[in-house]
C-alpha cells in the first residue's frame, strides 16, 4: 500500500514537472508562436480534441506526393506529373480511357435493372480502372475478385482516416502502431494493397524494355536504372511501390466519393437534377457521347459539379505539410519542423465567399445572367506548390462520368426527397458519406 502511495506521488511529481516546464516553454515563446490552449507534454492539446469531429475541434483550437516532404517529395512529384502527362493525362488519350470506362459502366448499370443497389463499387471499379491503365498499363474486369478485394481495402483504410481511432494513429503513430484495435486492420488492408503492387513491380522487372515503357512502373523502373550509381536518389523500390500505391488510392477513392456523395445530394434536389438533364439533352443530345470540351458550354452542370465537391469537402483536413525553416506567419513564428494542417474546409464553408455555405447550392457558381463564375476560395484541391498534381484528371473524370451517367438514366431514391438525410458518416482527415441505396432508371 505505502508503495503505490509512493508510486503514485512520483508520478504526479513527474507530471507536474512537465506541465510546468510546457508552460515555461509556452511563455519563452510568446509572442512567436500563434495564440491557442496551452499544450501538455507529449500529448500536445489531444484532450481539448473530440476524436469524432476531428476537423470541428481543430476549427475551435484555432480560434484560440502526399506523405513525403523535402527533397524527396519534389523529385518523385516532378517525376510523377511528368510521367502521367507522358501517358495522356491532360490529353485526349486519357480522354479516351475515361469514355471507354463510361461505357463499361452504363452497361453494368442497364443490367441492374432498376433495382436499388448500393453505388459504391460501381463508381470505385470505374474511376479507379482509369488510374490503373496508367499506373499498371491495363485495366482490371469488373468481376475480378482481386479487384473488388483491392478496392475494399482501398475503401476500409479510407474510412479508417475518418474515424477517431484514424484521427489517433495520424497523430500518435509512434504509439498506435504498438497497440491493438481497429487500427490493426486497416495496418493489414494497407500491406495488402502494398504487397499486390509489389508483386506488379515484380513482373514488370521481368518483362522490362528500357526503350519501350508500357505504364508508370516501367519508367519509374528505368529511372532507378539510370540512377543507380547515385548514393542520394530517392528512386529505388521502396518509393516506386509508395508512390504507386499513392497514385492508385488517391485515383480511386477522391473521384468516387465526390460522385457518390454528388448522387446522394441529386436525390435530395430533384430540380438540380431535372436542370443537368435538360442542359445535358440541350448541348450533348442522346446519341453522342459527352467530351470534355462539351464543358464550356454547360455552365450550369459545372456549377453542380463544383458545388458536389465544395459541399463533400472530401479531404477536409489537406493533407498534412511540414514547415521547412523558421516561418513568418502575419505576427507569429512558425519554427522550422511545424506539422501544418490545411483546413481546406474552412474556406470551402466561409460564408464571406458562399452565401448559404451549409447549404447545397449551385447558384455558388453561377452569376446573375446563369454563367459560371469562378470563385477564390475553391480550394478542394489545396493550393501553393503541394497542390493535388491529380487536378487535371479529376475534374475530367468528374465531367464525362456525370454528364454519361446523367445523359442515360435519372435517379431514385427509395425515400423521398425530404427525408433523404446527407449529413456525412464520419468527418476526419476524410469525408464519408452516409450508407444508401438507389437506383438508375433509363430515360
């Protein structure tokens, strides 16, 4: 007894002592750091954080390529938005690929049959076939078994990044890794998804031409191949499977929740979707396919698809960035090291740009006279030099599969448009929509 009396007197001694020595190094600071609660040692401000509204807590304490920094981001980022281009991204090939997806999928829709399905892996095998064709050099069948088991792991370590125990691994990886939980599984989906992009690298380093690549794994493989006398480079296996396995989960899950959410968001609006129809009808007609040039003159389905992504605000949080020297920030020091979250929410929801920024809304983005309108505070794709370089692609995909959709069935719901609730599942480092079930009816 008198031992853990013991025990426990050193113990709040100790911690004692290091609250007072953050304070000290609070007050040693001030003046520098921007204002905020008091951080404690170790955990930082983690208990002032409600772990189910990552992103709302994170907006309180305020008011009081993707995981790599440094030298390594800039050549293996240079390296990849010069690649993509180098196999159509931005350019009528991808436009192609995206409309021969298209049509695979309308055909899988028809044959449901109007039944109400859950939309979810329709639109994930699509949009990520597209990515796949680039970075694997083929695309997968809609039934392979592989495919639908990568795509719910995809699909599980993304939700994961928007649950509380997410949130806790993002900030204390150190520690979770050593600790059973959820965050155990979404450990083994991910080493899932790293082992079968390995296997790919494999067999691409068997059946290697240097003079002829055939997807982004060739030529990252003949870029390692030219660099291998050079002690610093950052391109050997290791990076090749990351950055493939970055570019085949962003390529899938971003575009497909942005859809799947924009579905949701269409039911509830009837007369947005009724709009887009007859706007579709107008310039496209029944018997072509879309193009992305159709774009400019549809104003209104552009509102619509940026008012998709604005309100699903699908990566609230950016992604993080580290400040590479001591930062002036208007009167505050940032110091050299400082994790830095951009909360891209806060702008897409700042009602100085968006009148009703709680509100799904097209007239967001469209003047008086019913033509887009740009808008500054657009940001889903972050801004400055760590900008999404997947933009280009996105807003393609974005396009031809909605206005492809659109232009052969219309939706419903089996609520009604009043009771359709499309507050999100969870809101982490990610957006997740809510569960629902639909279905696609021919025009």
């Amino acid at each position: 007894m008198l031992a853990s009396g013991l025990l426990l007197v050193a113990l709040l001694a100790c911690l004692t002592v290091m609250v007072l020595m953050s304070v000290w190094q609070q007050r040693k600071s001030k003046g520098k750091l921007p204002p905020g609660p008091t951080p404690l040692p170790f955990i930082g401000n983690y208990l002032q954080l409600n772990t189910e509204q990552m992103y709302n807590s994170l907006m309180k304490v305020s008011q009081g390529v993707v995981f790599s920094n440094g030298e390594r981001a800039k050549q293996l980022r240079r390296f990849s938005i010069t690649t993509l281009r180098d196999f159509g991204v931005g350019k009528r090939g991808i436009e192609e690929r995206i409309q021969e997806e298209a049509g695979f999928l309308i055909e899988v829709l028809r044959g449901t049959r109007g039944a109400n399905i859950d939309p979810t892996f329709f639109l994930s095998r699509t949009v990520s076939n597209v990515i796949s064709s680039i970075v694997f050099g083929d695309r997968f069948d809609y039934e392979d078994k592989e495919f639908l088991s990568l795509l719910r792991m995809m699909l599980g370590s993304f939700q994961f990044t928007a649950t509380s125990v997410g949130q806790l691994y993002e900030m204390f990886s150190s520690v979770m890794k050593h600790l059973p939980g959820p965050q155990q599984q979404a450990f083994k989906e991910l080493q899932g998804l790293e082992d079968f992009i390995a296997k790919k690298v494999e067999h691409n380093q068997r059946t290697l031409d240097p003079n002829s690549p055939r997807n982004f794994i060739d030529s990252f493989l003949i870029r390692i191949r030219e660099e291998e006398k050079n002690p610093n480079t950052e391109f050997y296996l290791k990076n090749l499977v990351l950055t493939t396995l970055n570019l085949f989960f962003a390529g899938t899950e971003t575009v497909s929740t942005t859809l799947r959410y924009g579905f949701l968001l269409l039911m509830k609006h009837p007369e947005v979707e009724a709009k887009v129809h007859e706007e579709i009808d107008r310039v496209i007609g029944k018997n072509r396919q879309p193009k992305f040039e159709d774009r400019a003159k549809m104003p209104y389905t552009e509102a619509v698809i940026h008012e998709m992504q604005r309100f699903g605000d699908v990566i609230p949080m950016g992604v993080a960035r580290r400040v590479t020297k001591d930062t002036k920030f208007r009167d505050f020091i940032l110091p050299k090291g400082t994790e830095v979250f951009p909360l891209l929410g806060s702008v897409l929801r700042d009602s100085r740009f968006f009148s009703n920024p709680r509100d799904f809304n097209p007239q967001h983005f469209l003047d008086e006279k019913g033509q887009f309108k740009k808008n500054d505070a657009f940001v889903p794709f972050s801004i400055g030099k760590r900008y999404c370089f997947g933009e280009g692609l996105a807003r393609m995909e974005l396009f031809l599969f909605l206005t492809t959709i659109m232009q052969n069935f219309r939706f419903k719901s089996p609520q009604s448009p009043k009771d359709i609730d499309v507050s999100p599942k969870h809101v982490g480092f990610a957006t997740i929509p809510p569960n629902y079930t639909m279905s696609f009816l021919p025009r």
